[in-house]
C-alpha cells in the first residue's frame, strides 16, 4: 500500500509543475482570454501546443507515438493540470479521439492521425447525442450510406463540444437501418470542414457554446470507418469507459476550497461552528473523492474492469462539486452574485456555480450512473426495458 | 508505486481472519454472545486468542485491517478497543478509552487523561446493557490506577482508536450492504426481484459509493501512520478525524438504507438486520462526535500553522500550496 508517488510516478507531473511555474496571474489572465476568445470550455489552443512542445499528450501511448507512459503516472499529470487550474478539456477530449484510433484503427489511420496528435495539429470532438437521443444514446437516427468508397451522412447531433474548433468528429451513425439498439451502428472519423455540415453554436449555463451539427448528405471516405461496419458500439463503449474514468468536478473542485481555505486563513474566529464543520467536511469529502478517483486510475493500470468504479467515482466527484460550490457562494456571500468584478476568487466561485450544474449530466447523468453502479458493481439486476 | 490496495501480507492475515470468523462466529453465535453476562463470547475469544490476535504485533494497516475483519463479523468480544494499547504499547487485553464505559468483558483499562494513560483494573458492579446487545461498566480515575505513559502516548492511543474503531464501523457496513444486495436480488415484488427497481438500485449505489469512500480513506489513515511516512505508529489527527467521521456517516448511511430495502423484514429480530444497524449506531456513538472532529479540521486548514503542518492532504505532500497564479491573483481581496 503507497499513497505517496515516488519520483517515476511523478515524472509527468513535475514537467507540467514546471510548466505551471511560467503561469503567473498575468499569462493565466491572457490564457483565460484566449478560452473566451474561443468560445469553449476550458480548452486554450496556445496551452495545448505548450503541452505538445512538453511531449505530455498521449503520454500512455507506445512510443513511437506516446512514451509508454503508465496509467498512474498520467493520472498524476492530469490531477496536477486540474488542481492548478488549467485548461485541460483540450487534452482530454484529443487523448480520448487518439486512443480510439489507437485501439481500433487501421495502421493506415494509426499512422496518420497519432503523430498529428501529439502534434497538437489534429483536434477531436465526439457525436454521439442527438436531439432524440440523450442518456438513450442507443435510440440514435443519423445515417450513413454506403456509395462506393464514400459513406453519406445525413442526421443531426447535439451537445458537441468543441467541434466549432475541431479537425474531426468521431460520429456513431447507424448503417444498418434495419439494425435496432447497438446493432448496426458504425464509428465515422468525419472532418468538420466537410461540405454539408452546418455548426450552430448552442449557448450554456457554463458561459460558453456547444454545438448542434446538421449532417446533410455529407461524404466520407469509406476508409474514415474506425472498427468493422456494424461495430461502432463497441468502438464507443471503450471511449465511454474512458470518459467515465475522469475527474468531474471532485478535483478542480480541491482547487477552489484551497483558494477559499487561503482567504479565510486566520480568521476561523469569524466562521459559525456549522461552516466550520462543513469546511472540515468538504476537506475530508474531497479527500474521499480523490481516493475514489485515484482507484479507477490504478485499477486501469493493473487492467482490472473500471466499468462500475469509474461511475461510482464519477458520481461522487460531480455532485460533491456541486454541494461544495454551493456552500461556499453562501458562505462569501454577496460578491459571488456577479459575473464581472475586481475580486477574482469571488468571480471563479461566481462561474464555478453555473459550470458545476453540468456535472452531473456531461458525461452521462448521475442516474445513468447508478444504473451502471447498481448493474455492474453490485450485480443488482437490470430493470425491465418497457 | 503508487499502490491503493492492502499490503498482500496484511491482506493474508485478514483473510485467514475472515475464515476463522466465518467458521467460529456466525450470525447464530452474535445472537448467544447478547444473553450472556458479560455480553461476550469466551469461545469466540479463545480461538482469536490462538489465531494470535490478543497479542499482535504489527502495523496500523494490519490493526485496521483485522478490525475490519471484525467488524464484518460483528466478533462479540472487546478486541478493537485493545487494539490502540496493544499496538502502541506492547500490553494485551487493556481496553483504551476516556472516563466513561468501558467494554464489561475487559479486565483492565487505560484510561486517557490530559496528565497522561493510567492503567487499572475495571470495577465489578453490574455491567449495563446497550442497545447493540454488548455490556459496558463505568470507570473513573481511582486510586488503584497505575501511569504507563505520558500525554503524547494518551494522544497517540486516542488518534489509533479512531482508526480501529472506523476500520470495525465500516467491516460491519459492508457486510450489512452484502446482505442488502442479497435480499435486492432475492425478494420480488410486482413480479420482478426489488433490485431491479431503480429506487432500489440507486440507494445501494449510494451506499456503496460511501462505504468505499470510507474504507480508503481508513486504507490512507493507515498508511499515514507509519513511522518512514512521518507518522507515530498512529495517523495525525485530521486523518484519524477522516476516518472516523466518513465511517460514522456511511454506516449510517448504511444501516438507515438497509432497513429501507428489507421493509418490513428488516425490523424483524428473526433478520440480522438489526444485529448490525444496532452495533453501528452504539459503536459510532462509543467514539467522539463526528461533527466536533469535523469542526476541528476547519479550524485545522484556516490556522496557518496548523494547515502548514498538515501532511499528505489530497495530492500534496505538506500543506494545502495555491499555484502561483492563484497565490498572485487572490493575494488582495478586491484587487
């Protein structure tokens, strides 16, 4: 049992650490800038090209590619990137674009795409849900035709972060039309810049867009199929696995209680027992959720199955950030009302109040959670399909 | 490495415990141990004695361990609340506490004063019986008490029995969720096992969800406690506070939705329902109150001092640091 990572563990981490050192107030405010610039969550092009010229994307990828990196020692690294407060979507949602191609790809689409990735010069985004399909993914309707050495798409997809300012889509569409559920479905690396499809951008709480993309009669190169035609879920399923192995919200949110625990210092005289007490609470629940979090990271290294501990850990995390966010608003009081002002800590907590309510729905909602948590990890039995 | 899992050595132990327990204590022997004098099983404790448990040697990660083990059994016999004088001190069969109650089916005492740990005998009289079904005896300081340690050692016993007593809490949560699982998978209703009701199947996702929390977080304290990790043989005082507390919550937390899933049944005494949602609750009682533990951790991380001092909090190794940034960009309240 260690809880302490040595100097190996901590490799990538130092190099971000170092990395993070660069970042005073004045560049964090211009990469801040940059994010409102682009419109996105969290995911600052200039932060992506440093972390490429640092080789710390795809670091768990065998070399040529990545550097073999291992699960724990990449979990270090992106705690570290969270819990400084950079923008780390950018790197998520590319790792997550790459290690599908890297587990399901051609050596063809392995040998173009990874070392772009790396690069920083090819950027990913997923199209998965659909207006009428939201945590019933599988109820999806886009298309895809087979013509020759082309598949044409036609469909609308929703909730698609990011892809205003991507290179590809990694699109599940349907094949099959005769395929029903998860049979039938395909996975389409599509670019963005394809005639025929349409972005609108679809504002949210969180301050920034997501998307719409309309599909209409849209070519793609048949060799753009990722897996076997007909095999999408499963190419999916690994991705989905993967997304719920990550943080959302337990971590960042270790950040804003130090920044708060930092303006309250000293003054424990000021605070009623009850805050008092939940502060002791929310440093003891963030330590739980870091442990929780940290589990899925290990038990990925050892190869165990994290289908039922990553959505345990991801439920914990996101409602945690959100029962603390709340507090600690009412805690600083009136301040956190405002969007614009010349405190910055009470600006974040301000913004972090409308982001945390998206925790619990991006990345598949708490309930779809528990679903899995009760199926998998306790081996409850499924409820009837109506 | 980084390595959340037991040590394979303590994790042997534990389950050659777990054997022994399943062999020499069944539901049916925690039922008997509840009409004797003392509330004890001597049996039971015969064949713990012989297992090597009175007079263990090892790390907090193998006391928590065990306790675990024995909490999972609901083991009717006043091991955990040894285990701090045991580990910490080399002398078996003392049960450690503050001026109070005691388990009855103890001998001798230490008794935790801001002078120091004071050992003597526990008085006759007639012990009480608590709801969990165990006995206890009231002790006070008396004039046959004898000093075997300072006020760091009394520190030192109080931060390992928090851990002990969490790792005992949570074994018990676990078992009693194994039960629930069990039963949500068994028992039907509109014609299909309860399990399969979301309703169902979210609350023991929840449990779950805490009782896990809770066992890292013993499996963390644990680890804190060793000497070449800064520690005293007992972790510091906010993770015992954190072990204790989320064990206290979660095995609530527990018990509260087991009743729930059992219905009606789980207040029946034919179940065993009520043999672990009894024990958590005195048991989580026996120990300080989590809140005041939890209060203290706020006062803890606002006192720079205090905070400073603060080893292995989340990701660092001392203190709670701000990134530059932050440290320049909070530094003046409305800058």
């Amino acid at each position: 049992m260690n809880f302490k990572p040595d100097a190996e563990d901590a490799l990538f981490r130092d190099r971000l650490r170092r990395i993070a050192e660069d970042y005073g107030w004045p560049e964090m405010e211009a990469l801040r800038a940059e994010i409102d610039r682009l419109d996105i969550e969290r995911y600052a092009f200039s932060f992506q090209q440093r972390l490429a010229e640092a080789r710390l994307i795809g670091i768990t990828w065998p070399e040529p590619f990545g550097q073999s990196a291992r699960v724990d020692q990449q979990f270090l690294m992106a705690e570290e990137l969270e819990t400084q407060g950079f923008p780390g979507y950018g790197l998520t949602t590319n790792q997550r674009g790459g290690g599908m191609i890297l587990r399901n790809g051609t050596p063809e689409q392995i040998a173009e795409h990874l070392p772009k990735v790396v690069s920083g010069e090819y950027t990913y985004c997923q199209g998965l849900s659909e207006p009428g399909a939201g945590s019933d993914l599988l109820a999806l309707k886009t298309s895809a035709r087979r013509e020759g050495d082309e598949y044409v798409v036609n469909g609308a997809k929703l909730w698609s972060s990011s892809a205003h300012v991507s290179t590809f889509t990694s699109l599940l569409v349907r094949t099959d039309p005769g395929g029903t559920r998860h049979k039938g479905l395909s996975l389409l690396l599509v670019p963005l810049d394809s005639p025929g499809i349409t972005i609108q951008p679809v504002r949210v709480l969180g301050g920034w867009r997501v998307n719409a993309v309309f599909y209409d009669n849209v070519r793609v190169p048949a060799k753009n199929l990722v897996g076997a035609e007909g095999g999408g879920w499963a190419v999916i399923t690994g991705n989905l696995d993967e997304e719920r192995a990550m943080s959302f919200g337990g971590t960042e949110t270790r950040l804003f209680c130090a920044r708060l625990i930092h303006r309250l210092s000293g003054r424990a005289g000021e605070l009623s027992d009850s805050d008092l007490r939940l502060l002791g609470h929310f440093v003891m629940e963030l330590e739980a959720d870091r442990l929780l979090y940290l589990r899925v990271g290990m038990q990925a290294q050892r190869g165990e199955d994290t289908s039922g501990s990553g959505p345990l850990s991801k439920v914990y995390g996101s409602e945690l950030a959100q029962r603390f966010i709340e507090w600690a608003c009412d805690l600083l009081g009136a301040e956190t009302l405002f969007p614009e002002g010349d405190d910055i800590l009470m600006r974040d907590m301000e913004e972090q109040l409308r982001v945390a309510t998206v925790l619990t729905n991006i990345g598949g909602t708490s309930e779809v959670q528990r679903n899995i948590v009760a199926n998998r990890y306790l081996g409850l039995p499924r409820e009837p399909r109506g | 490495m980084i390595d959340e899992r037991w040590d394979p050595e303590v994790e042997e132990i534990a389950q050659a415990l777990r054997k022994l327990l399943a062999a020499e204590c069944p539901r049916d022997e925690v039922r008997r141990a509840e009409e004797q004098e003392r509330g004890a099983s001597a049996a039971l404790m015969a064949q713990l004695q012989a297992f090597g448990l009175t007079e263990m040697e090892g790390s907090a990660a193998l006391f928590a361990r065990t306790a675990f083990e024995l909490g999972r059994a609901l083991a009717p016999c006043p091991l955990v609340e040894s285990m701090p004088v045991l580990a910490l001190t080399g002398t078996p069969g003392v049960v450690w506490g503050h001026e109070g109650y005691f388990p009855a089916a103890a001998d001798s005492a230490a008794l935790a004063t801001p002078d120091g740990l004071f050992r003597q005998p526990l008085p006759g009289g007639t012990p009480r019986r608590t709801t969990a079904g165990d006995f206890l005896t009231r002790a006070a300081l008396s004039a046959e008490a004898v000093r075997i340690g300072d006020g760091a050692l009394a520190d030192r016993c109080a931060r390992f029995a928090l851990l002990t007593g969490a790792a005992r809490l949570v074994g018990a949560g676990f078992a009693l969720l194994d039960d629930t699982r069990t039963y949500a998978c068994e028992r039907q209703q509109f014609g299909r096992p309860i399990g399969a009701f979301q309703a169902i199947g979210h609350r023991l996702a929840a449990v779950a969800g805490d009782l896990d929390a809770a066992e890292l977080l013993i499996r963390k304290a644990a680890f804190t406690a060793a000497p070449e990790q800064g520690g005293d043989g007992a972790p510091p005082m906010h993770f015992a506070s954190m072990a204790w507390a989320k064990a206290v919550t979660a095995t609530r937390h527990a018990a509260t939705s087991a009743h729930q899933v059992f219905g009606g049944n789980g207040f029946a005494m034919d179940y065993d329902v009520q043999l672990f949602s009894r024990r958590i609750r005195v048991w989580a009682m026996r120990g300080p109150r989590a809140d005041a533990l939890l209060a203290d951790l706020g006062r803890m991380v606002l006192d720079p001092q205090r905070r400073d001092a603060l080893t292995l909090l989340w990701h660092h190794d001392r203190g709670i640091p701000l990134p530059r940034w932050a440290r320049e960009a909070d530094a003046v309240p409305g800058r």
